[in-house]
C-alpha cells in the first residue's frame, strides 16, 4: 500500500515548562517593559541578551521585536540612509530586501550559486556599487565567509549578516553573526528559538551597537543593559540618534532563556532530520542534493533540493503528488510568489537586472520545513515519499526532454 505521511509541516514543539514558569513569575509581577525593574533586579531582556552575547562570544547584544527589525536597526546603525544602495543576497526571504526599502535605499541583488550560497564572483562585480552588503544565509547555507570577509575587506564593504536561519550555526568554528560589524537573528515562530517574534542584534562594535540601542528606544535608560558598550559610547550619540522604539519585552526573552540553554541539543536535533532526508535522497535520479563542505557547521531546520532545468509543469506535477501523499513542498519557481517563497524578481519596488544562472537555480529549487516535532523515521518515510514522486515523473518523461 501506498505510504501517505501524517506529521504536520508547521507543528513547533511547546514552549519548554522553565519558560512557561517564567513567563507565568513576569505576568504575575507584571513588569513586561524591559526598562521597569525593582532595584538589584536583572530583568529577564537584559539577561537573555547577556547570555546570547556569551553564547555566541560577541561583546554586546540587543534583544528587539522581531528579525526584520534588527535588519533594519543594523543598517541604519551601520550608516545607511535614503538613496544608498545595499548588496544583498537575490535568493533570500522578503524581509531581507523589505529592510533595506523601509530606510529608503535600494537592494542590488547579487546571484546564487547551485550551493545555495551567495554567488562570490557576482559580488566581486557588484561591489563597487555600494558601501555594506547585507549577506543573508539562507536557509543555513553559509558560503566560504573567509573568502567572502577577504572580498568585503578588499573593497571596502560593510558586513552585516542576517542569521535568521543560522542561529547556532558556524563556519569554522566561528558563530554567524561574529564575522562582521553586526549580526542579526530572529526568534519568530519558525526560526530555531520561538518566542513568537523577536530578534537579536549582536556586535562587537561599541559605536554601531550604542546607536542601536538608541534607535531601538532606550531613552536615556541605556545603563540597565547589560551586554552594551560602557555610557562614554552614548555621550553624544543620544543627542543624534532617533528613537525608532523596537524593543523587547520581559515575556518574550523569558520563554526564550531556557531555549537557548538548550539551542546546542535542538540543533543536533534538527542536523539528524536533515541527515535522515539527506540519507533517503541519495543517488535519486533526477534530483540534486546540495553539497556542504566541513567548514559549514550548519543546523538544518529546513532541507532543499534541485530539479534542475525540468520544465515548471513537470515540477508541479512532483509538487502535486508529494502533497496527495502529505508531503508539503515549496518551490521557488512558482510563476507568482506563493507563501513565503518570493523571489528577487517579485520584489518590484527593487528594480533588478536578470541573472540567468540565478534564475536556473531558482527555478529548479524546492523547500521542506523540518519541524521538531517529525522524527528521523517522520524524515525518512518522507524521502521515500519524495524519491518515489520525483522518479515517476522523471521516469514518465523529465529524462527523455
Ligand atoms: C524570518 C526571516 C527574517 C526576519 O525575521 P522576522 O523575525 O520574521 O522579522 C529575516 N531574514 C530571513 C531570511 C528570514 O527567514
């Protein structure tokens, strides 16, 4: 008989019983504002953002309201401002490039490889158009960042990296988000610590992380941080720097405390998922894996394949079958963006240039969610499900075009 898989793609796993408790001490004490605390108290914002700081070996961090936020706050922190162009990946999610329009400047868009990594020559390209790139690792797939940092060094480029999908993740060793002036994550429902939205900005750059604290809304209560640069650093910045107000409330970071306690378990957790799939796709015909190289410590709480060059219906009709037998795929070549998947060139208000190879990939690129709560044996019925749909279409005639 014919498997159909159950599980449900968009299932998070509960908020851990240590932060329901702590949720439940803030609501019952009633200060949520990050900034009313009782003397002596360490509230539960300024201690996350401490302890996400350690966690990552960054020297400061700001805890704000969601990912796109921090985006945003990163890039004006980091100087930018109506008019400026802004490098940033074209395969990337729409808060991406949605960050960069909401300060008045303009993404160009920079290619991706069959890695699924940002394309590094393109960039030599295109790096004489503007000052900071905004490099997105999407979908947890880093590119060689010793060469990408060599590259921004060379001409002149600001780093800033958004981490959405790469919290707990490192190439080298070395955490993402380290590897620039600032670091961006989110802890929006989908991402790998949930507290329904948030974000955190990390940096070790005293002046850019004082002018995100300000924006952020700190009034002049910048000393209750705890992971900020020391007062000297705000002298004459709180005169200059809006306030942008995005913070973070006590209820949040307290649900997100005990998940980070236990972001290196989660994380291992996610990779034997994505080794499940991996492991039950190989030697498909017809399908592409994406090749990692040892450097990419990466989490995989999401796994991505190619049908390279097959033509969109026979896509679909892949699409179509895997979602008969529970499977649910996205795919980024839809001729018009359908759920989260929109591509660079559905983003109108970005005029882009066409890139050939880019699109190739696109068009061929098909996204699963890997949810916490689907076991390896969830993992593995569901690449059987997949190998057997990809190779009855491929077989029926994808091969013979
Ligand atoms: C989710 C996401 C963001 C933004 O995070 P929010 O917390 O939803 O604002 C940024 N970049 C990427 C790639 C994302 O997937």
């Amino acid at each position: 008989m014919e498997e159909v898989f159950t599980g449900t793609f968009t299932q998070q796993e509960p908020i851990p019983e240590a932060g329901i408790a702590a949720a439940v001490a803030v609501m019952r004490h009633g200060r949520l504002h990050r900034y009313n605390t009782t003397p002596g108290e360490v509230p539960e914002v300024a201690a996350l953002e401490e302890e996400f700081a350690a966690s990552v070996g960054a020297a400061y961090c700001l805890a704000v309201a969601s990912g796109g936020y921090a985006l945003a706050t990163a890039l004006r922190a980091c100087g930018v401002g109506p008019g400026d162009r802004v490098l940033t990946n074209a395969f990337t999610l729409a808060p991406v490039p949605g960050a960069i329009a909401s300060l008045g400047a303009q993404p160009v868009f920079v290619g991706v490889t069959e890695g699924l990594v940002i394309d590094l020559d393109d960039l030599a390209a295109k790096a004489g158009q503007a000052d900071v790139l905004l490099l997105s690792h999407m979908r947890g797939h880093i590119c060689d960042m010793d060469r990408l940092v060599a590259l921004c060094e060379a001409h002149g480029l600001t780093l800033i990296e958004d981490c959405a999908h790469t919290m707990g993740a490192h190439w080298r060793g070395r955490p993402t988000g380290c590897w620039g002036r600032m670091g961006c994550f989110s802890t929006q429902t989908y991402k790998h610590m949930n507290s329904g939205e948030g974000g955190l900005l990390i940096s070790d750059d005293a002046e850019a992380m004082a002018r995100a604290i300000l924006l952020s809304g700190s009034y002049m209560l910048f000393d209750r941080h705890r992971a900020a640069p020391p007062p000297e650093a705000f002298a004459q910045l709180k005169y200059d720097t809006p306030n942008v107000s995005g913070r973070m409330d006590n209820l949040r970071a307290a649900i997100l405390r005990p998940q980070l306690a236990d972001l290196d378990r989660q994380c291992a957790r996610w990779n034997a998922l994505n080794a499940a799939v991996d492991a039950g796709l190989a030697e498909a015909p017809g399908l592409t894996r994406i090749d990692r190289v040892e450097a990419e410590g990466f989490v995989a709480s999401s796994y991505q394949f190619l049908l390279l060059d097959w033509p969109g219906d026979a896509i679909d009709a892949v699409l179509a079958r895997c979602a008969r037998r529970g499977v649910e795929l996205k795919w980024f070549g839809a001729a018009e963006p359908q759920g989260f998947t929109s591509r660079y060139d559905s983003w109108h208000y970005a005029p882009a240039t066409p890139m050939p190879e880019t699109d190739r990939v696109l068009r061929g690129l098909i996204d699963m969610r890997l949810p916490l709560t689907f076991t390896p044996e969830d993992c593995a019925q569901i690449a059987r499900i997949i190998r057997a749909e990809v190779g009855a279409v491929w077989q029926a005639g994808v091969a013979a075009q």
